[in-house]
C-alpha cells in the first residue's frame, strides 16, 4: 500500500528571516530621543538579520538531514513525495486522526497530518501528527526490517507543520498519551513522505499559540513566565493561528451553529433567502454606513450607494410577498468606531422574519425553540470541539431552561433596582454594564443563563417598531441574551403605512426612508401581514455559548475599526 510512486527527493528552500515579533512600547516623549531610538534600532535589526543567519543555517543543516540515504535499502518507505498535480489516482485510503480509536487496533492506516512535533533521539523519533483539532502520536524504532537509521535521521528533521503522509500500525501504548487527543492509541510508523515541507521560519511557535489559560496561570503562581502569542500577532498571522486546535474547533463550532439554524427553522416552515448587500440607502435609518460609488468607473451610472446594516427591509418586503417565514445568514456591514470586545465592522448575521396571527410572542417562541435546539445540538454533536476549546479556554457549560425564559423589560429593571442599582431608568435602555448585572441576577434567580427581556420602552427602539396597546410609553420589542450580553434586538414591526408615517414624523426620520415602507407605492400599501423579526450575530453567539473573552477570537478574519488584513 506504500509509497510506490515516490520521487526522488529534492532539496528544501532556504529559510526566510524570522519574526521580530511585537515592537516594544515607546514613552509618548520617545520622539526626544532621536539618537537612542536609532541606536535601538540598529540593535534590533542586528538581532533580526542573526536570529535570519541562525534560522538560515538550521533550514540548511535540516535539507540535509532530511535527505534520503540512497543506499539505504529501506529507501523506498521514505522521503519527499513528487509534487500532487492531479496525475492520478491511486486508490488508496486515508484515516482521518480523528477516527483512529481502538476500534483500529493493529489495523494498517495510511493518516495524512501535518507535524505538530517531533523528537529524534540515537535510533527512535516520536512524533506528534494533527489533522483538524485532534493530535496523535507517532512512533519510529530502528529495527532494519521496516525502519532504518536513514528514515529515523529523516523523520527527526522534518519541518514543523510540514504535511506529511504516515503508513503504519494502530497500536495500542502501555500508557495514554495524555499529550494528545487520541489518548489510548498511536501509529507504529512503517513509512513517511513529506508532502509540503514549511520552507520559511515560523512567525511563532504553536505550542505557545495554544497554551491554555490555565496552564499559564499556574506556572505564574509557581514564579514562572510561560510565552503566550499576543492578538495583534495571531492575527497578522491567521493562517497559522487558525491551527492551534482550539482555533480549528471554534470554527468548526460556528458551522455548526449555521447548520443548526437552517436545520431548526426549515422544519418550522421557514424558506432561506439571500438578499442584496450593495444597496442605495442606509438600511437601518440612524445607523453609520459604508458609503461608495455604485459603477464609479462609469460616470454616467455612477451613483452613491451604501454596504447593507441589516436585511431587514428585504426581510419584509419578503414577508409582504407572501413568503410567511424567512430567514438568511449572510454579511452585515457596520461603519461604528467600537473598538470593544463584541463588535465589528463586519460580521456574519442570523436573521429571521415572519408573519404573525396575534401576538409577537409567536416570534419570541420561535427564537426559544431556536436557541435550545442549537444549544443542545452542539452539546450532543460537538462534543469533541468543545472539549478542544475548553482544554485552551476553559468554560463552564451554558445553562438554559427546557422553555426560554420571557421577563418584560420592567420586571428586569425591578431586579436592578432591589439590587441595589436605583439610578436605571425604567423608561431608558441598559447599558453594558447593567445588563451583565441583570444577567447575573436572572441566574441566580431563575438557573439560567440565556433569556429574553421584552415590552422594552418605545423611546428607545427604531421608528419601525409597534407601540404597545396597553402602555403608548412602551413597545412590542424584545432582546435576548446569552450570559449577561445582548445578542439579539427584534420587534415586531408597524405593518400599518399610516401609523409608521406618524411615528417618522415623531421621530424626525427622514422621508425617503419612511417612504421606502410606507410611501406610494411602498410595501405597506399593498396589504402587509403583522409580522416581526430579530436579527443575531453569528461571532458573538459563538463567543458567548463557550463564555470567550473577544469576538476576534470567533471571527474568521475580523474586520474592525482598525483591520482591513488579512
């Protein structure tokens, strides 16, 4: 089954510099110091151009290493493979790390992994092999029968987080291998073949990329400074920081959050739309957008258009369609200068809309059903991810009710007052702070971390929203939370061209706007179902169910007020 098609091996490339890493801070008087700056400087690239030589010089003597002894008569089962150009097929069969369990004892496996780690000692090399987020170790021992000295001075000296193609036996150890996530088995390795050799420095070790919280926390305690891998450089680095298991598991995680979404809502009836993104106007009135020019480099088509805040209005346009329940996951786009821990500038929105009979509570049963569906479905399916995660981040496990729980907004403020915050205005909104307290309040009250609060009052929801028929001072609204934070603000909305016309004029929104709904022609004029929606974030969702720190860390490629790259 091995390595029949094996070129001849070829020499790697040179290594390229390795990172400086971060700058050093600076004084806000360091300008004054002019020729200490420069002297730093020199210093720094001095250090730079010998930590290149050095890394130049270890890529080097590594080629050689690496290299196939061609009187090795074991020199077939391994080496550097011929480059994959789609030539053919061979028909083998590949065993992904994470099936590889004692249901495969002594079976032969072909596993393709790239090299977490490795180390080579006299006539044995260990290796630690990943694929996805799970991590199994492979052994080598000289024997001359299907392992030389050749192929063990080779497997010592691939490349870390090269991509390799490893033959052997399931073997179950003497001991777990609690270094890796699968414990109770490893492969006694028969063959290797690089597939993709890393050719340039490593910007930062993995190892210290996926360090847990915990583990650094305790060798604080014991005096010591373990290296972690600051933001700003994992994600100048994304490619490589997205590997650390706990980084591929949260993505993983976030796609299963979207197939939970489309799974719960297609069995309630529910049709998944895709609207436009690139519209002529400010989606939601008020709110900051990304201005361009649509067709700019044609100057007669040429026209200002904006990036779309929100689907909303194609929501409801679908809705008034006759399409009765709609939702979409798609990119929203906001132009905010919040630099915080949960938002962006742009990020993957969950949006639902859909017609009501009586009462918005309709929707609000909805979102319940949605959330315990989605919260258990990655309990019972992502086990394994979020065991991933939690080894790096550790979090205690989201607690939620068999049925969603509703307060109306002046129950919550009343817990906050009898709490001891008297200042919150029962008729203003909650600011971060008073909500994280009131999230810690519902908890200890009621066993439950994720609830909706609703009835909130009309002074501080858009224009669009239906007033309360028993309270004018209040509103037909509602947000959801998820341990203490906001993921979700939804109403229902005026369906009436006439009574929206009349809270534009209150709210001083501008026509061309309140026209869009309610003008000649408008979408309400034609006989619009009672309906409501709510829109979530998909990274703060993510974020929130395994309690994470910062939204960047469950945004693939974030996009805030000051990164546009990668």
């Amino acid at each position: 089954m091995w390595f029949d098609d094996r070129s001849v091996t070829l020499p790697s490339a040179s290594v390229a510099s390795t990172s400086a890493g971060p700058a050093p801070a600076h004084d806000a008087d360091a300008a004054a110091a002019g020729s200490s700056g420069k002297k730093a400087e020199k210093k720094a690239a001095a250090k730079a151009a010998k930590e290149a030589k050095k890394a130049a010089n270890a890529a080097k003597q590594a080629a050689q290493a690496s290299s196939v002894d061609d009187n090795d008569p074991l020199k077939h089962r391994y080496g550097d493979a011929e480059m994959i150009q789609s030539k053919n097929i061979s028909g083998k069969t590949w065993t992904t790390v994470r099936d590889l369990d004692l249901t495969k004892k002594d079976q032969e496996v072909l596993v393709r992994a790239r090299v977490q780690a490795v180390r080579g000692k006299g006539k044995s090399a260990f290796l630690v092999l990943r694929s996805e987020s799970f991590t199994v170790q492979a052994i080598l021992f000289v024997d001359d029968v299907t392992v030389s000295k050749g192929m063990v001075k080779y497997a010592s000296n691939i490349p870390k987080e090269s991509m390799v193609d490893v033959a052997g036996f399931v073997r179950q150890p003497g001991e777990k291998v609690k270094s890796c996530t699968q414990q109770d088995v490893e492969i006694q390795v028969t063959g290797i073949s690089t597939i993709s050799k890393t050719s340039t420095a490593l910007p930062f070790e993995l190892a210290d990329a996926a360090r847990s919280t915990k583990e650094v926390e305790e060798a604080k305690a014991r005096g010591e400074n373990l290296p972690t891998v600051l933001q700003d450089h994992r994600l100048n680095n994304r490619v490589l920081d997205l590997r650390t298991p706990a980084n591929n598991a949260i993505f993983q995680i976030q796609s299963g959050v979207c197939m939970l979404f489309r799974e719960i809502l297609l069995s309630k009836g529910f049709r998944e739309i895709h609207t436009p993104k690139l519209i002529a106007g400010a989606s939601e009135g008020g709110s900051s957008v990304f201005k361009l020019q649509y067709m700019g480099n044609y100057p007669s088509l040429a026209r200002p258009a904006c990036l779309a805040q929100s689907p909303q209005v194609y929501k409801q346009m679908c809705i008034c369609s006759d399409f009765d329940k709609v939702f979409e996951i798609g990119p929203v786009f906001r132009a905010e200068d919040s630099n915080t821990h949960r938002h962006m500038c742009e990020f993957t929105g969950l949006d639902i809309e859909m017609s009501i009979k009586e009462h918005y509570f309709e929707v609000l049963d909805v979102i319940g059903d949605m959330f315990n569906y989605i919260f258990e479905g990655l309990n019972k399916r992502f086990k394994k991810e979020l065991d991933a995660v939690r080894e790096q981040y550790p979090f205690e496990d989201i607690e939620f009710l068999p049925k969603a729980l509703k307060l109306t907004f002046a129950e919550g403020i009343k817990m906050l007052h009898e709490a001891g915050y008297t200042h919150v205005d029962p008729y203003g909104d909650l600011n971060t702070e008073t909500e994280r307290v009131l999230g810690k309040l519902v908890k200890q009250k009621y066993k439950t971390d994720f609830f909706i609060l609703h009835k909130y009052p009309l002074s501080v929801r858009p224009f669009y929203t239906m007033p309360c028929p028993e309270d004018d001072k209040l509103s037909n609204s509602f947000d959801v939370f998820i341990r203490g934070e906001e993921i979700i603000s939804g109403a229902q909305r005026i369906h009436d061209p006439e009574l929206l016309i009349q809270r534009g004029k209150e709210l001083d929104v501008d026509p061309e706007t309140v026209n869009l709904y309610a003008g000649e022609g408008g979408m309400l004029r034609f006989g619009a179902p009672p309906h409501g929606g709510c829109g979530v974030g998909l990274e703060r969702v993510v974020m929130l169910f395994m309690g994470l720190n910062n939204i960047r860390k469950t945004s693939l490629f974030p996009r805030d007020p000051n990164r546009l790259t990668p």
